[in-house]
C-alpha cells in the first residue's frame, strides 16, 4: 500500500494533467467531433512536450 501511494504521490502532477487533457478532448469533441480529435492531439502533443522537458526532479 505504501509503495502505491509513493507512486501516486510521485505521478500525481502527471495525473492532474492527464484528467484535464481528457476533459477538455471529450468536452469538445461532444461539440464538434473533428474539433475533439484535434483538440486531443494537441494536448498529447503538450503533455508529451512537458514530460520530455522533465522539472523538479532534483534530490
């Protein structure tokens, strides 16, 4: 149980920022479905820009 925590503690900015990619993608594509899938690809592409970028892993 521990070890879960420490990871969700670990993940959870990651996490945070997966859930709203999500939302924002199926709160438009229930608009416009072509928007939706744009809109998706963007925020994959954001989210896979600031993963690379890393941050805040200093010991």
């Amino acid at each position: 149980m521990k070890r879960l925590k420490d990871a969700l503690c670990k993940y959870a900015g990651d996490l945070v920022l997966l859930a709203g990619a999500a939302s924002v993608t199926a709160g438009v594509l229930m608009i416009y479905i072509p928007a939706g899938l744009i809109v998706g690809g963007v925020l994959a592409i954001a989210g896979a820009v600031l993963a690379s970028m890393g941050g805040g892993g200093g010991k």
